[in-house]
C-alpha cells in the first residue's frame, strides 16, 4: 500500500508513469531533489500517521527504502 501511495504521489507531483515506478527506482533518476524527497516524506506522515523526522531519510536514494521506512513508521 505504502509503495503504491509513493508512487501515485510521484507520478501526480512530477509526471511520470506510475507504473514505470518500483522499488529499484532511484529519486536521482526521477530527478528529484533531496528537498522534494522531504516533502515527499512529510506528506505521507500526515497521511499514514507517523511522525516524521528528516533524519530518517540520511541514505534513503530509491523508493523501495522510502517505502520500508514508511511501512515501518507506521506501525
């Protein structure tokens, strides 16, 4: 669920193809910035309730990790 909000997200926010977006996918290939990463991120806590902390995302480069950070936030 979570990779699949990620990705609904990205293609909406930055025009891609939702489902030319998968775990392997980098967001250098996607060309987003570190601070749209973030924002990124800050939007899906309020959506899956966490609390977000932008230190989390030190080493995060491709979806599949922003995913399992998510998923493991918010339980």
């Amino acid at each position: 669920m979570v990779l699949e909000r990620i990705a609904k997200y990205i293609a909406e926010n930055y025009d891609k193809d939702e489902e030319d977006i998968t775990v392997e996918t980098t967001f250098e290939s996607l060309r987003m910035e570190s601070e749209d990463v973030t924002d990124m991120y800050f939007q899906m806590s309020c959506e899956f309730d966490f609390i977000p902390d932008e230190d989390d995302l030190e080493g995060i480069e491709d979806v599949g990790q922003l995913a399992e950070l998510i998923e493991r936030l918010k339980d």
